[in-house]
C-alpha cells in the first residue's frame, strides 16, 4: 500500500452471497417497504424491552441472510457487528446467539461500510471463507439513549433525523454468484467544529466529502466512474451541504447520480425532518434496496458512503464538538 | 481458511516495530512501574474531566508508540482502536487528534488483541504497510460509567477488579527489526450465566478456554509450545477458575507457565480486589512488560488472550448474565 494511500482494492473481487434487510412499522409505510425481507407491525418486534427488539432485528437479519446465502451459522468464520447501543450490546448479545467468532466494531451508522470493508478484505486475503456483516438500529432504544424519554414529547428542529428501526446483513465470500465488493476506502475523522447533535447531516457532510476524495485519488478514477454514489445518512441537509462541496472542491461527481440512504428510506415525509438516521438505515437501504436495484440492472457500479458521527451524549454534554467519518465500498455487477 | 476455524497464521510475521505503555499514579505504585514508558503522578493527567484524561493516555501511547517506531503519523496506514466509554469516545476523538483513516473497535478488555489481531492480517495481506493499534482505560471513568460515584465510597466483593489507568499501542509493520505476530485466534462470545458485574473473571475464564482450545485446535500445536499464556484480566479470581477449567478440559498447558495481566499490574496489593482489568490493563502489560522481558529472552513464544465482559450497564440492569470474549494473539522471537 502507497504511503498516504487509505483504500483497499480487492484483486479477487468478493462476492456479496446473500444481504438482508429487517425493518419496523415505520419503515413499512415507506417507498422502499417492498425491499426489505421481513417487516414487523409492532415497534416492539414481540420483546419486552426496546434494546431487545433492536437485538431481534440484528439476529433475524442475519438468520436471513445466512438462510439466503445456503449456509448454516457453522461455515461462517467471523462475524462482523456494531450498532449504537452503549457498549454495542446488540451486536454482542447477538453474537451471543450466532456463536460465530465475533469481531465488534464502532462507526456510528458508518458501522455498515466498516464492517462490509473488512468482511471483503478478509475475504479477499483468504483470510476466511465466509464472513457475516451486519449492523442494526431502533428509533425506540436510540431516543432512549442519547436525548429525551419519547413520553417527554419534546419537539426537533427540521434539521434532526429519525433513527431507523431496522437491521441489514450480508454475506460475503471468495465465491458464489452476486455482486461484488470490488474495493474500500477508510475514513479519517473529521470535525468542523459543528456541535448540534439535532444536526448530524450537517456535521458528517465533511467527513462524507473527506472519504470521497480520498476514494477517487487512490483509486485514480473518473468521477463519473459509478452510477451512483451514494451517502449513508446525510439527510437532506447534509444531502443539500454536500451537493455543494463537491463541486467546490473539484469533485465533479454528475450531481444527478448522487443520492443519500437518509432521504431514500423514508422519501418525502415531512415526520422524520430532515430524514433517516441510525446504523440500520445504510445498512437495510444498501442490502435491501440499492443491491436489488442493481441485480435488476438499474446501476452496474455503486459507490456506498457510510457516515457516522462518534458522538457520546456525554461528550456532547461537556461541550465537545462532533467528530465524524465516512467510510466507502464500492460494489459492482460482474 | 478450513470451516469451522478461526485462527489466522501470518505466513510474513508482521513485525511490531514498536510499542508504548502509559500509566497513572496508581500504575507507578506496582511491580512493572519501570515497563512504562510515561507514568503521570496526577490522575487527571492535566485534563478538566476523566473523560479527557483518558483520551491523554491514548493519544500519548500513540505519538510515543510512532515516535520509538521512528515514523510520523503521515506514515501510518490504519488506527484501530477501542475503549470501553460509550460510543468509544476516547478512540474516536483520540483518532481526531491523530487524523489517521480510523477502524474503531469494540471488545471491551478484549480490544487490545482484537487490534494486534486485525493490524497483523492488514500487513500480512499487503493491505497496509504500518498499522498502529491501540487501546485505553482510566479508572475513574470507567467508576463513573459502570458504576457509582467514586465519593459514595461504596464497598466492593473481593472478586472485584480495579480498572488501570493506562493505555497501550503498537506499531505493527511488514518489515524492520522486532517481535512477530504469528498468529491471532478471534473468540466466540460464551455466556455461561454469570450476572454479577463484580465477578468478571469468573465470568470471561470460560471465555478465555474456549479461545486458547480453539487457538491449539487450530494451529495443532503441542499444549507446551508457548513459554508463557497470559490471560487479559481475569485477576486472582478468574485465573484460580481458568487453572482449575484448562486440565479438566484436557488442555495440558503447564500451569507454572500460565499468568494473568490482571495480577501482573498490580502485583500482590489487596486494594485492588482480585486484581487490575480494563483495557489499558493487557495493553499495557503486553505492550510495556511482557514484551521488554521477550527482548530479554525469558520467553521466546507467548500467547496473550485478552479477555472481555461485553455487558453494558444497562443490560445488567435488565437482568441479562454477561457476555464474554477472549482474542488470541502469539508473539514470538524471530
């Protein structure tokens, strides 16, 4: 790897064997319900605790995706995960269950291209034969834990986002048929000094801008190289501010080819201002919605965005700014 | 990678080129206080909150880590690091301050070898050239996190542990003079039950055997193989457990060979329970004292298993048992 280079390009090309996307009632009455796998009427997905829910919809994302890849947990060397939860206890109580060899990962709602990216470099190093990625949120538990009790009522400003109900997976091998993880760029933190965590799009847009030039200067591309490029959670305010940037910083990505899983998930509602948030939100868009698109032949070649902000409420209450980072895997058709 | 296996042998043995321990005040007060390469006499460590003052030990361990490594910070390829703050704060803005592209890691007391392991299969595969991995804890964040206000003065079992306050890095490289990494096992999470957060070494002991069955399941290598296994921090409690659990197991390493990080810190001193835990705890004895007495050629193989309880607060209180992991990772002479 060149000096200063951060991105990792995968000779062997790992095939994505199978993905899944699990989601809430919300996420039901979305534009992309018809995508996911599985979609639960009760916000509770049938447990007595809203961190238990979001730990169901993690397992049952990668039951199914393990289900759809023709394997059993047994073939599955590592399992990637992450979420919001404090000390990632969904993930943690989800390996739990798996009993698949557990690596735990932190990235915000980044965690999704994090674990992607290593999933296929180990893939890719014959490091493993199959390995499971995953990540999940719950709007529930997420309001719990880093703002105000929902009964409280409090009301967000328009540039605040809805953290998704919803979980995805992949399964990721040397091979098999699908699409493939064709290379990934690691993020740097990246902090303009934004301190609104009712303004996360706004915070992660440089951060998002930040691994995009990063991703086109190691791998010397054209910026019309992908159909799409897509951001995880800018929101559309972020979506709005990196729009900007771009340009600005002689990124010439066609505009029209660039959009965010944060407006994707739930389109226009105006009830999830500035849209959708949360490690499931990439996550289930990506699995869900964009992978099939792309079997359907709408993109051969996507460029996926995730961005986090690695904000605690703590750190937010002591005056610290957000610190943020995106990290990219680019998928294509064969 | 054959099914069922989860062991990583680094045919290149990736070299770790370097390698740092800090301490705090307590830490100066033990056995290995020479094996630092910084103590700090004040625990706030020059900062206005423990939270910050954790994060100092981090971002120390690595500028002195890349300092002795003879490398600038624009060198380094990748920065994994992990801690147990929510949301891991400390990794996350100690990645800020060090503008290196970032993976943040979650294993609790185990992310010391969950990070050795992934940076030694990031050079192994050519995937990067230098990698710096990195962990951190600090006493009274972590008091203040887990469990009550440190002026309440609440009394503690003698099965409980003291959280160092220390952090540990190491630069890990293809090439250069040093000990190798030669292979790393990923552990699976067990859960046998175990709900009392102030017994983590009973709980994480069965964690560390399924770990070190697989690490010689695995390799196929002779019980007596390693000169020295050393567990993360199980202290007196869970190292007792783990010496009664290997023979029964018929894991026939010899016991005078067996040691624990987490009774190395802090030698015999009954203030601190069963014995040290957190992360910095087998950071900073691996990175600081286990490694300058493998310089000396007391051990020329030593396997270290960092041990981790994945619990969260929250999830104690919700009356779920505890979650354990263990990573493997061998560090032998060349």
């Amino acid at each position: 790897m060149l000096k200063g280079h951060q991105t990792w390009v995968f000779a062997s090309k790992p095939v994505i064997r199978s993905a899944s996307a699990i989601g809430g009632p919300f996420e039901a009455k979305g534009p992309i319900a018809e995508d996911f796998d599985t979609l639960h009427s009760d916000l509770m997905i049938g447990q007595d605790s809203w961190e238990k829910a979001e730990r169901t919809l993690l397992e049952e994302a990668c039951d199914k995706a393990i289900e759809k890849a023709g394997l059993t947990k047994e073939t599955i060397n590592f399992f990637l995960s992450g979420d919001l939860m404090n000390q990632i206890v969904s993930s943690s109580f989800g390996a739990r269950t798996l009993t698949i060899p557990f690596l735990g990962l932190f990235g915000a709602c980044s965690t999704s291209m994090e674990g992607l990216a290593l999933a296929a470099l180990m893939v890719d190093s014959q490091s493993a034969e199959y390995v499971l990625a995953a990540t999940c949120s719950h709007n529930a538990s997420a309001e719990k834990q880093y703002r105000y009790p929902t009964e409280y009522g409090s009301q967000k400003p328009p540039t605040a986002q809805w953290t998704a109900t919803a979980s995805g997976a992949a399964v990721v091998s040397a091979n098999g048929e699908g699409l493939r993880v064709t290379s990934a760029t690691i993020g740097r933190v990246v902090d303009m000094g934004l301190k609104d965590p009712f303004n996360m799009g706004g915070a992660m847009a440089p951060a998002a801008l930040n691994t995009i030039e990063a991703h086109f200067r190691d791998r010397q591309l054209p910026y019309d190289y992908y159909d799409l490029v897509v951001t995880g959670d800018l929101g559309r305010v972020g979506h709005s501010i990196l729009s900007e940037l771009l340009p600005k910083h002689q990124i010439e990505i066609p505009l029209d080819r660039y959009q965010d899983c944060g407006i994707i998930l739930y389109g226009d509602n105006p009830d999830v201002w500035s849209g959708a948030s949360g490690c499931g939100c990439s996550a289930a868009v990506t699995y869900g919605h964009l992978l099939r698109k792309m079997k359907e032949g709408t993109w051969k070649k996507i460029l996926v965005v995730a961005t986090g902000a690695l904000l605690s409420p703590l750190s937010y209450q002591q005056g610290e700014s957000i610190p943020c980072i995106a990290h990219a895997v680019s998928i294509e058709t064969e």
